[in-house]
C-alpha cells in the first residue's frame, strides 16, 4: 500500500487522495482475518484542479503511474470535472467529492504529506468501515434519485461473497 501512496504523491497532484476501495477492501480484508488482500478491479487516485478538465490528462498520469508500477490497475480521475459525469452540482474539493461517494464506507481516502506521514480523510467517520457494514451515505440519502446508484453498486458488486461480515442497509 505504500508503493501505491508513494507512486501517487511522486505525481504531485493538487488535493490529491488515494481512495475508495483501496482502502475499504483493506480494512474489510484485516477483519476478515485473510493473509492476502483481495484483488482490487482498480486502484482510484483523484485529484482536483479546476484549471484543467482534460479527461485526457487523467489518462496521462494513468500513463505515469503504469511506468512506475505496471502491476496496479491504475484509474485517475480529476474531481472538478466528475461532477459533470455524474450530474452533481460541482464539488468544492476531493474531500467534498469524496463525501458524495455512493457508500459510507467507500467514503474514504488516503494521502501522503510532504514527511510521508499518512492522512486519513474519512468524511463519514470509519464506524461503518470498521463495523463492516454498508449504508448510503448522507449525500445519497438525501437525494432519492440517487439510491438507485447504490443499489446498484450493491447487487453488481457483490461484496457479501468476498466478506461474508457483511451487512448492508437497505434503502
């Protein structure tokens, strides 16, 4: 996990956070006593910079992050942008992007400071992450148009097969 946090902050993004189930599938992986860490389809590195929404300069740090690690499933994306994808009102920051994830605990990313000290964010605390349990978070609640996403997410993802744990909120 360090080799990932290092090759991303050797980037030097603005705002930048490794996150979602990079860290979620870590912390359910420890809980569940397995010795390996389940594979991951991607590892997301965001970022946020209003100065340039080039979907193509997301793929250039993918580019970079491959050169310097080939074994990660590398996915970057610019958080002032995805608002657009994702038909939200602008986010403020990665912080605030990370907010909105669709689950509490996915809501969560990992930094590097300039020491190389680990920061946490974890906009909805890690109660849910720690308890393994799964709900909307807030921002999703709040907007019922939303829940189908989640929902979704739940029955694609299929996270009760791999953590058995596992409870999950209904809508």
């Amino acid at each position: 996990m360090m080799d990932i946090l290092e090759n991303a902050r050797s980037l030097e993004l603005p705002d930048w956070w490794v996150c979602a189930g990079f860290v979620r599938a870590k912390i359910w992986d420890t809980l569940h006593g397995f010795e390996e860490r389940t594979p991951l389809p991607d590892v997301d590195v965001i970022y946020y910079d209003n100065s340039n929404l080039q979907e193509e300069v997301e793929k250039q740090w993918e580019a970079k992050l491959r050169d310097l690690n080939p074994n990660v499933p590398w996915s970057v994306k610019n958080e002032a942008r995805m608002h657009t994808v994702n038909n939200l009102a602008p986010y403020t920051s990665s912080v605030d992007a990370i907010a909105k994830f669709p689950e509490t605990a996915t809501a969560l990313g990992l930094s590097l400071d300039r020491s190389g000290k680990i920061i946490l964010v974890a906009p909805h605390g890690i109660s849910d992450v720690i308890n393994v349990l799964l709900r909307p978070t807030p921002h999703f609640t709040e907007n019922p148009n939303l829940l189908p996403i989640y929902e979704q997410r739940v029955i694609k993802k299929k996270w009760q097969t791999t953590w058995k744990q596992l409870q999950i909120v209904p809508t």
